[in-house]
C-alpha cells in the first residue's frame, strides 16, 4: 500500500535570473523607485532594497533615514562612474571604459560595492590587462570579476543622461565616510527630505543673482537671490557659515522673497559651492559686481 508523500520541494530554476530581471525592469522603467542617487547635477532613482543589498554602505545610510525617498548627492563623483556601478549592482556586470575603470574601481570601493570593492586590491593585474599586457590566466582567477576581452556593448539599463534633470534638493555634509553607522557620510551628503517645500518654477527668472552690498559705516554683505523655494534656505545658511567661516541669515524680501545674506564678499565661495551641491547649475548664476 503506498503512502502519500508529507512534503513536497519545488524549485524555479531560473529564479534568481528572474528577479534580477525584474528589479532591472522597474530601473529602467523608474517604477517603485524610493531612492535617489545625485551626481554632477543628475540624478538616478532607484530601489532602496537593493542598493542595500549590494552595499553595507547604502545599507547603514538607509536603514538610520526616517525619510520615505531619500536623495544622495554624491559629490566629487563622476555621474558615468556611478551610473556604470548602478548598472553593476542590478545586472551584475560592469562594462566601462578603459579610461574609466580606475574610477568606477575608487567609487566602488568607497560605496562598498560588493563584487567591486574587492577589485581594487587586483588593480595592477587588470591594469596590464587594459595596457594590452594580456594574461587570461591571472584575469579569471581574480575573485568575482570575469573578463570579457570580446565584448565591447555596454548593457544600457539606465535612463538616458539628457532625460535627467538637476538635483532637486539640498542635503547637508557631514564628517566622514568612516564614522560609525549612526553618522551619515562623507563627501556624500546626508538625506534631508524636509528640505523641500516648493515648486520647481518659482525661481523669478531662472537666474540665481548674487550680489554684494556695500554701506557706509556697515559690514559688506552678499546676498543671493533666486534660489527655489524648494530649497530650505536656512539649511542652506546653516551650512555656508561653516563652510565660509561667516556671519550668515535668511531675510524676507518685499518682491523676491526669502535671500540669502553672508557676511563679507563670498561671491567667489558661493558661486562654487551652489555648483559643487548641485543647487544650480553654472549657467543659472549672475554674479553682480566682479
């Protein structure tokens, strides 16, 4: 008499594929996206958990946020590189440049990238490679990398450059990409979803104006003008003081609303630094008075 079996395993074999797949679907698509990465004015939107999965760096930054969508200026970072290593941890394969694999390579290791971050200790050995100096041998036994000396197509699963648009919001510097798990970042910037408050067009003339004042009897100031109500300008303020080593606040402007006002002639500073955050673009800035 037979027995009825108490237990049955079923396997889909090619599920992992599957969901890899998938998850490249929803980049491509920017579909249940609730990240987002900025660089040099662009931006990426992609998937919390699986950046968390490919990164214990991603993993501490948005495990310690509240924030629903958190953006991530990664300054000093090339948008190319972190696009490419995006590609890498969704599709599980990295086809750059040769005059970008040093970079992907730092960016990597510094975003903790698993399957990347261990590359760079085997640089010298693909470095040849790149050179021309060939040696499959010492190539396919570096750890998670196989290299594909035919295949020259990039598998484009991003957005294309010129659909992105500027970064869109102001995040703070903190200390060190090295600090403990409770601190945020390095030349990263730590997310600050409160900080938007606004619409995209309420710049007056789409310009960012920045002037300096000169009074009798009183300190020079400079003042800037035309920043988005999107942005928290006290935030802002908050951060060019220390930045600057300077007085700074926020007024209330009869015509053009809130401005910001340092103290002494930043005009140089602060033309830089709303570049490097990514708050403008520099096309956007009207310097008044060099």
């Amino acid at each position: 008499m037979s027995t009825r079996p108490q237990h049955y395993c079923l396997k889909w074999n090619n599920y992992q594929s599957h969901v890899a797949e998938i998850f490249t679907q929803l980049l491509q698509a920017e579909s249940m996206v609730d990240v987002t990465l900025c660089a040099e004015g662009h931006k990426i939107h992609a998937h919390r958990i699986v950046l968390s999965a490919c990164s214990p760096y991603f993993q501490d930054i948005l495990t310690n946020t509240e924030d629903s969508h958190p953006y991530i200026i990664l300054s000093d970072m090339s948008f190319e590189d972190v696009r490419s290593i995006v590609e890498f941890i969704y599709r599980g394969e990295l086809n750059v440049s040769a005059d970008h694999f040093a970079s992907v390579l730092k960016i990597a290791e510094e975003l903790q990238i698993r399957g990347l971050m261990e590359v760079s200790n085997y640089l010298p050995t693909l470095e040849n490679e790149i050179n021309g100096e060939s040696n499959p041998e010492a190539l396919s036994s570096t750890p998670a990398l196989e290299g594909n000396q035919n295949s020259s197509q990039c598998m484009d699963v991003l957005p294309d450059v010129s659909r992105t648009e500027s970064v869109d919001i102001f995040l703070e510097a903190s200390e060190s990409v090295h600090e403990e798990p409770s601190t945020i970042n390095t030349k990263l910037a730590n997310p600050f979803a409160d900080a938007i408050k606004g619409a995209d067009d309420d710049v007056q003339d789409g310009l960012v104006h920045i002037r300096i004042q000169q009074r009798n009897g009183r300190k020079t100031l400079t003042t800037v003008q035309g920043l988005s109500s999107e942005y928290d300008l006290k935030k802002i303020v908050r951060a060019c003081k220390k930045e600057f080593a300077c007085n700074g606040t926020v007024i209330e402007h009869p015509e053009y609303g809130e401005v910001l006002q340092l103290q002494g002639d930043q005009r140089e500073n602060i033309c830089q630094w709303l570049t490097k955050a990514g708050l403008a673009k520099p096309e956007q800035l009207k310097v008044h008075g060099f």
